[in-house]
C-alpha cells in the first residue's frame, strides 16, 4: 500500500471512487451527493486551501482524503477532514486509519495546529479526534447531529475556549452536509 498526496491530474479517479463507496453503503442518491461534493471540493478550493492523500494498491487509487481550510476565530492554523472512502472491498482492513494518520502527520509538518471532523466518533476517535462543544468551536453551519463535531489539537496544547464564528470553504459551506 502506498500513501501520498492527491494529484489534481487523478480528479476523474477520486470522484469516481467516492461516487462508488457510497453508493454502496448510502445508496446512488448518496454515491452522487458525494461525487458531486468532491467535484465542487476539487474544483473551487484555492490550492492552498485543500490537501488531499490517496492509498494506492497496484497503482489503483483505493482510499482518499481530503481536508480543507477551515479559519477559526483566534487564526490558529486548521483544516477539517471531509470526506473519507475506501474502496468498498477493502474497508475493514486498517486503510482508513493509516490514511487519516498520514493526512494528520502531514498537516503537522506543514505546521498546522488543529484538526477538525464531522461523522462518527466511534471511528475518527481511533485516529484521536474527540468531540468538542460548540462552546468551544463553534461550527460552521448548524449541525443536524452536535456528536459528530470533532477535533484534535495537533501540538500538544489543548484547544482554546474560541469566541467568534467559524468558516469553511465554499463546498463545505452548504447545511445540508451538515
Ligand atoms: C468509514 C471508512 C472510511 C472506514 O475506513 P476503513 O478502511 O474501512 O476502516 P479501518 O479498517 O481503518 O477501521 C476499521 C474499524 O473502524 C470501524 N468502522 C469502519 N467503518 C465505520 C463506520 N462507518 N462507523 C463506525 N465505525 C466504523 C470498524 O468497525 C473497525 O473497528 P475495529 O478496528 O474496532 O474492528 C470506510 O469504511 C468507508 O469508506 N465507508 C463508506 C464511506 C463512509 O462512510 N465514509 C465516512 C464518512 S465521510
């Protein structure tokens, strides 16, 4: 298995791959939600806003990742995890956990401070994500489902009470995918 970082020239392959993940686990209405989310995520995000890291077997693209900028109010360093496949007949194996801590070991050294999530704290807790208070961070937009706001101090230092709003980029900034 090889990790790396998402190629602008494999767009085609990663919205292919999410569209056929979540088709299979949410069904085809979900798979083109998905597909058409990474679309806009890939095509509208300033390239410094956006990091992607791809699983590779065989030179095929099996797993993907993408993070992007998320501008919290005391100007700490932070991007957000959103979305995450793997490829249908290999979920289970560990390819999901090695990526997102590929993903995470990159954003430290490229110095960024805090990372964020929104899905299931029964999975991204095993990869050190905990859910926070909108007391704390507030999110974006409103949240359907207020357990599934996550996040991870990727220094060491706790995260800080923070007053003020929260923002993504354009793609994220739609409440119904949150
Ligand atoms: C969710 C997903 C990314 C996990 O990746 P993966 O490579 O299959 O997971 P891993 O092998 O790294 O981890 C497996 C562990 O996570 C758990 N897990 C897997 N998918 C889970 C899910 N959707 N919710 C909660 N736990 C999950 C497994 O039970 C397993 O736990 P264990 O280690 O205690 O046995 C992958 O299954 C997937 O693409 N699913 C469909 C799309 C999706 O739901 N994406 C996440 C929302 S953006």
């Amino acid at each position: 298995m090889k990790f790396s970082q998402f190629e602008p020239s494999r767009t085609q392959e990663a919205i292919t791959l999410f569209r056929n993940v979540f088709s299979a686990s949410e069904g085809e209405a979900e798979g083109r939600v998905i597909a058409d989310f990474v679309a806009k995520l890939i095509h509208t995000t300033e390239q410094q806003d956006l990091i992607g890291c791809v699983a590779e077997l065989n030179d095929r693209l099996v797993g993907c990742i993408f993070f992007s900028r998320i501008t919290v109010p005391n100007g700490q360093s932070a991007f957000i995890l959103s979305p995450v496949a793997v490829s249908t007949e290999l979920q289970g194996t560990g390819i999901g956990q090695k990526l997102i801590q590929y993903g995470l070991d990159h954003l430290r050294s490229v110095n960024v401070k805090l990372a964020f999530t929104y899905g299931d704290p029964g999975y991204y807790c095993k990869t050190g994500f905990q859910p926070i208070n909108e007391n704390i961070v507030k999110a974006p937009c409103p949240l359907s489902q207020p357990i599934g706001w996550l996040a991870q101090s990727l220094d060491g230092q706790a995260i800080q009470p923070m007053v003020g709003a929260t923002r993504c980029v354009e793609a994220l900034n739609d409440p119904s995918l949150w």
